[in-house]
C-alpha cells in the first residue's frame, strides 16, 4: 500500500470502531450521538452547558493537550522500534522507570525550575534510553525475543518502583509517592490567561518536536534508512555491512529514550504522583495510536488526538449519559484490533487493483 492507500484503511479501521461502539451504545439503551457529544465536550472541544468561575472550554482542552502529550511521545516510541523491525511492548516500564527517577532525584529538591525541568526531561531521556537499550542488548547477545525480554522487564520495574516507593517517598495518606514540587512539573498550573485560570503543558512541545525528530530520523537520515532495512531482513542488512548489534541497542535505545520523555511529561506533567503497582495504560494504548497513524509521525499525531478524546473525555461521557468509561477503553481496544487487520484490509481493497494494473 502506499500512503493515501495506508491513511484510508486506517480512517476505515476508526470509522469501523466507532460504528461499533454506537452499536453497543443502543444495545445498553444510550443515545450514541450524546455520548459522542459528551465525549468532545469533556475534552474541550464542545462548549459545556455550564463552567466554573474562570474556566471554559478553552481551560478544558489545555488539560487536553496536557493528556496529550505523554500519549503522542508514548505512540513515537512504539514507531522507531516497529520501524527497526522490533515491538517496544516495555514503554509502560520505561515510562514508569523514568517518572519514578525523574520525580526521586529532581522532583523532590529544592532545585529552581530553570534547572529541574531540564534535569528532569534528561534524566528521562536517559533511564528510558538505557532499559530499551538493555532489551536490544539482549536480542542480540542471547537472541532473547524483545517481546518476552519487555514483558518480564515490565513486571521488574512495577514491583521494585512500588518497593522503592512504599521505602523512600510513601503519601501515608494517599498511597501514592509524594508529590512531586511545582518547580520540577513539566505543567504550568493555574497561570493567568485573560480571564481563565488555566495549565499550560510544556510536555506538548516537546512531544511536537519529538515528532518533527522521528520524521527526520525516518525520512532524512542514514540511521533511520539502515534501521528499516535491518528490520526488513537482519540478514541483507548483514551483507550489507550494517552493524546488527547497533541496530537493536540503538533503534530501542531511542525508542526507551522517547518512552521516558513520556514517562516525565506523564508522571511530572499530567499527574504529580506515582501510583504503586500500577502500570500506565498510556504505554498500551500507544500501540493503537502507532498502528491508527501507520507509523508515521504526522498520521501519530492525529491519531494520539483522536485516543485522548476518547480517554479524556470518557468521565464526561460517564458523568452526563450514565455511560460506563469502560465504554471508552473498549472502542480503543476495537480500534487497536481493526488497526491489526490494516494489512489485511489493504489487501483485500488495493490488492485486487494492483494486480489487474500488473496485469495491464
């Protein structure tokens, strides 16, 4: 397929799953187009019927963009690896390994905020860059699956961070890790725009440039070039001279290394707090917005957009329809099995085409 082929099946695969989700909708007795509605509402980009004092919609959709944020860097993530022929499943670690080391060393000083949000994004860059490296390590040198590797490196990293948690940063009152202080947060909160009081995410910019990064490293650089065609085929990468090792160390490296910016923008950003053996869905949900936007860094953008209307405004959604946001969680899961089958539909829809145009 090429890439209006690619972008149709996958608006087909969304299409799809929200029709699918409207069904269920009038099978449990609820009015899709509401909740639809709810839906956009709660992620400011539908006027509520009523606001707080110094909140509007437009206060609704910076937290918006707060969600964001981690969600598109998670999604970047999965298409550097995927794009070097290997399957990050250990974003949601990585995410939960650097937010925790972020949030410890520099979250908890009394360091000015010029100087911890930096400290903050490298030192997520850099735990996040280490364990994927570690996982492509091990591909290599031992021929370990990336997919088992992740998996059980997942696991490590909930039960030692909620260990490391419950002994050195524990709120006794909520169960979480202490807060992390306003100067280390990569959300500017409660700041004064006319006549709202509103958060400004600084995690969505560097998401954007993130991407913009991703592009280049796809479109316009030998490193890039050489991680696909060793995704393609090890062995012809090989005969050409390309080092495999560096490959696998280097393609989940930079993969973990984004994963960990969305670690901090997420645990330092959109939340302030770690909670103790639980893994961020955000990690999972990035492989149906990497497969939505057919891992391509603009096609990730609209896509990670369209995943947080429905994770963002789900508790609007519940709230005004008596909808379950378990509803929400569900169209995402359909979309992510719909995303699956791209490769399939492509064929059935473009395949026959092709053939007859050899033919001619």
């Amino acid at each position: 397929m090429n890439k209006k082929q690619a972008i149709s099946v996958s608006l087909i695969a969304i299409a799809a799953s929200l029709l699918a989700g409207a069904i269920l909708l009038l099978i449990l007795g609820k009015d899709p187009i509401a909740a639809y509605t709810h839906l956009l509402q709660g992620s400011g980009l539908l006027p509520k019927a009523a606001y707080a004092a110094h909140r509007g919609m437009f206060t609704d959709f910076m937290k918006f963009l707060t969600a964001m944020a981690p969600m598109l860097l998670a999604a970047l993530a999965f298409a550097v690896a995927l794009r070097g022929g290997m399957f990050n499943i250990s974003i949601a670690g990585q995410m939960l390994a650097a937010g925790f080391t972020a949030s410890l060393f520099i979250g908890y000083s009394s360091l000015p905020a010029l100087i911890a949000r930096p400290l903050a994004v490298t030192l997520g860059l850099i735990t996040g860059g280490a364990i994927g490296a570690f996982i492509g390590w091990l591909k290599h040198r031992f021929n370990v699956n990336e997919v088992v590797s992740s998996i059980m490196v997942n696991y490590s990293l909930m039960y030692g961070i909620s260990f490391a948690i419950n002994a050195l940063c524990l709120d006794p009152v909520s169960r979480q890790s202490v807060r992390v202080g306003e100067a280390a947060r990569l959300t500017l909160r409660n700041i004064p725009l006319g006549d709202y009081i509103t958060d400004i995410s600084l995690g969505i910019l560097l998401a954007l440039a993130a991407a913009a990064l991703v592009h280049i490293y796809m479109t316009r650089s030998i490193a890039g070039f050489s991680a696909r065609i060793a995704g393609l085929s090890p062995t012809a990468a090989r005969y050409a001279g390309i080092d495999l090792c560096r490959h696998y160390t280097g393609t989940m490296a930079f993969s973990g290394a984004l994963a960990g910016l969305a670690g901090v923008c997420y645990y330092m950003g959109y939340y302030a707090s770690i909670q103790m053996k639980v893994m961020p869905s955000m990690g999972f949900d990035a492989i149906a917005v990497s497969l939505l936007g057919c891992n391509n860094p603009l096609g990730i953008i609209g896509a990670s957009f369209l995943i947080t209307i429905l994770n963002k405004g789900s508790i609007y959604m519940s709230a005004m329809s008596g909808v379950d946001m378990e509803i929400a969680s569900l169209i995402i899961g359909t979309m992510l099995i719909f995303s699956a089958c791209t490769a399939y539909m492509g064929q059935k829809l473009y395949g026959k085409n092709k053939g007859k145009e050899t033919a001619k």
